[in-house]
C-alpha cells in the first residue's frame, strides 16, 4: 500500500468518531426515507429548471451539486452512532450560536444607523442572514435547527420529566437553549425560520410525558400572543389610515409607534393573508405573489400543463426570486397538476411517517426525541410552505424540503434526515 493511504489509513484509525461508526448486519440502513428523498431532490430539479427555462438561469445546476453534496452528508451522518450526537450536543449547539451571533450583531448595527461592515456577514433585502465565502453563502440559521434540536434532545434525554413542579429546572435549561438561537434569528429580522423552533421543543416535551397542564399553559400564552398581534396589526391599518400612508412606499413609519418587535413589512404579510383587500386592493404589492400562486395551483388542473409550459413563472408573473424556492410547489402544481402536487404530498407523509415509525423503534430517549425532531421539523416546513402557497397561511419565506432551491437548506434537510438513519442503523445498541 503506498505511504500516503498508509497514515491515512492509520489516521482513521486513530480518530476518536471510528469508534462510533460499526458496520455489519446489525446495522443496515432503512431505504424509504432515501428513496423519498432522490425523489423529491431530482423532482425539485426539474421544477426549478423548469421555473428558470426562459431567463436561462442556472440555479438547477447549483441545486444538482447541493443535492450531491446533500447525499454525502446524509451518508457521513448516518454512518456515525447517534451516541456521538448525545455526547457532543453542546459543542454543535455553541457552534451553531457563534455563526448566528455576528448576523444579529450586524443587524442590530444597521437598525441604530451604524454603518459598521462585519467581515463575511451579508445583508440581502433588508434581512442579515448570510455569511459569504465568496463563491458560496451559507445561511446559518438552517444550521441553527440541528444544533438546537440535538441540544434539547440531550437536554432532555439526561433529565427526569414528570409534572411541571419536577421538571422546572429541565424547562428552564431547555427555554434558554432554545431561546437564544430563536432570538439572534429574529433579530435577522427571519421571522419564518423561527417559527420553526417553537413546534420542534414542544414536540420533544410532548414525548418527554410532561404534565399536560404546562401544554394547557402555554396554549393559552400562545392564544394571548395572537391576540396581542391581532390587536398590533389593527392598531397599524388604523395608524396608516388615519396619516394617509401608503402600506406599501410607507412600511417603518409605525414601528416606532408599537411595542412589539415586529416590523411593518410583516405586518403586511399578515393583512395580505387576513385582509388583502385593506393592505393591497390593486393586488400588485404584498399580495401579488400569493394571487399568482393561487393561479398557477388552480390553472394546473389534473395532468398539468406540462414541464415549461406554466405560464406564471414562463412569464414571468411569478417572480423568478420566489418561483424557485418559496412558491416553487405553485411552479409543480401547474405544471404536474393535483396528479404531481398528490404525489409530492405522498412523499412527504412517506417520510413523516417513517421519522415517526423510527421513533417508536428507538430503544433509548434521545433516539425517538430525535426522530420525532426531525420529523416535526420537516412537517412544520411542508405545512407552512404550502399553506401559504395556496392561501392557508401568512406568507413567511420558508422553503419546502428538498424541492426549494437553496444551499444551507438542502444541506439542513439531508443532515437531519440522516440523524433518523443514524437512530434506525444503531438503535439495537442501546437495548
């Protein structure tokens, strides 16, 4: 064997993960979940092809090298016993604030007029959620989701949970690992990516059998927030109304006049999905991508229209900044009908439920916390993502799993789902 494959060999050797990664009958991996996955990925490149045909974009090929990418990621971490996950949660959990922390720094320093450049953080649109690295960007809240997760799950699998009076310490060490990176996320401003969070930690505390009067309590906190944002979003239609603003070229002149921290461009995401005809009659502003969407998903019929031939994104009626990766499922649904839009929506409960199906396999509590995660995770993003394309939800930019186009996100997607092969190769090792 030559020199070179020799240390390299005996490096292998050496590395602590080795002795996490066992092959052998015991260990065979569980094909539905990456079946589902090529699936959706090689679908996801030709809808975006399809939505970039005629501007002669070249975001498909991007995508087709983040799927690849995707692929080996999924492997690596798959291959690895959840074990390390456990072991490690803490340091992929700061890993995961560090990234964060310098994007809300930079947006709290243009939000007080200070124009201080961070090296590396990016600004697109008026939201800081990029770091750039010259040929790509990665956008670490995506990364945020996994570290958070594993750091819950470990929290949480280390700690007896039983009422809410014997668990209190365990709450308030999971409410501030999860709070920070919800809070450095929202300070982006990403208001969809935090939305996140929330449904994930309490899934995991569901599992976990806490006292069903914390849930009680906090649906009723949760029905208050609503509230209070029901209450916030009227109080700006009035404000605009009563100074004669325009909702659209005046956005940021009641900010200052609300106590909540919400800026007025989300506040006319919501009167767009609430009340469209308040915030945009003419419906060429906030609400012109949902009414365009509305047309593709309802234009496609049963077959659809065929690979390039949906008029809205050929056209150029749904932008080509959206038609690829937040209303790239309007792009399907016109050009695959309900036929592809039924299929699409059978993969994603295929996948769902085989995270679930792996939950109730684990042997241990960190394996079925983390596989309920995930699964919560991409089911959130599924339910979201759609709902705002055909009118279901307030439009929140989140993409959907493996079909959007999107570096970070495919990448985030493919790890996740391989921290549930992990639990299916290994979950025998904990009995």
């Amino acid at each position: 064997m030559p020199p070179i494959l020799l240390t390299l060999t005996e490096l292998f050797r050496q590395f602590p993960l080795r002795r996490f990664m066992q092959f052998g009958e015991e260990h065979r991996s569980d094909w539905v979940s990456p079946l589902c996955m090529a699936l959706l990925g090689i679908m996801g490149v030709f809808f975006i092809y399809s939505a970039q045909k005629y501007l002669g974009g070249s975001a498909w090929k991007m995508q087709i090298i983040w799927l690849v990418l995707g692929a080996v990621a999924y492997m690596v971490v798959s291959l690895v016993n959840y074990k390390f996950y456990l072991e490690n949660a803490h340091i992929f959990y700061w890993f995961c604030v560090a990234l964060l922390a310098p994007l809300a720094l930079q947006a709290m320093l243009y939000s007080v007029g200070l124009e201080i450049k961070i090296p590396l953080v990016e600004t697109r649109w008026g939201s800081t959620r990029w770091i750039d690295f010259g040929p790509i960007s990665i956008q670490p809240s995506e990364i945020a989701k996994i570290g958070a997760l594993l750091m819950v799950a470990s929290l949480l699998a280390r700690s007896e949970v039983g009422t809410f009076r014997e668990s209190i310490k365990v709450l308030i060490k999971v409410g501030i690992a999860f709070s920070i990176p919800v809070f450095l996320i929202f300070l982006q401003p990403d208001l969809g990516s935090s939305l996140v969070f929330p449904p994930m930690v309490f899934s995991l505390l569901y599992v976990s059998k806490l006292s069903e009067k914390f849930f009680a309590t906090v649906f009723g906190l949760f029905l208050l927030a609503m509230a209070l944002v029901a209450v916030d979003v009227y109080r700006y239609q009035d404000f605009m109304h009563a100074n004669s603003l325009d909702f659209q070229k005046d956005a940021g002149r009641f900010e200052e006049h609300s106590l909540l921290p919400l800026k007025d461009y989300q506040r006319n995401r919501i009167l767009g999905f609430a009340a469209p005809a308040v915030v945009d009659p003419k419906g060429t502003g906030v609400a012109w991508n949902l009414n365009q969407s509305l047309y593709a998903v309802a234009g496609g019929g049963l077959t659809g229209k065929g690979l390039g031939e949906g008029t809205q994104a050929k056209l150029g009626y749904l932008p080509p900044t959206v038609a690829t990766n937040d209303f790239i499922f309007a792009v399907l649904a016109e050009e695959s009908g309900y036929v592809g839009a039924l299929i699409v929506l059978t993969l994603f409960f295929v996948l769902v439920a085989n995270g679930i199906r792996i939950a109730g396999m684990a042997r241990d509590r960190f394996g079925a916390l983390l596989a309920v995660g995930v699964s919560v995770i991409l089911m959130i993003h599924v339910f979201i993502n759609i709902g705002m394309t055909i009118g279901l939800m307030p439009i929140t930019g989140l993409p959907l799993p493996f079909l959007s186009y999107g570096g970070s996100f495919v990448l985030s997607c493919c790890i996740l789902q391989g921290l549930i092969q992990s639990v299916y190769r290994y979950r025998r090792d904990f009995s």
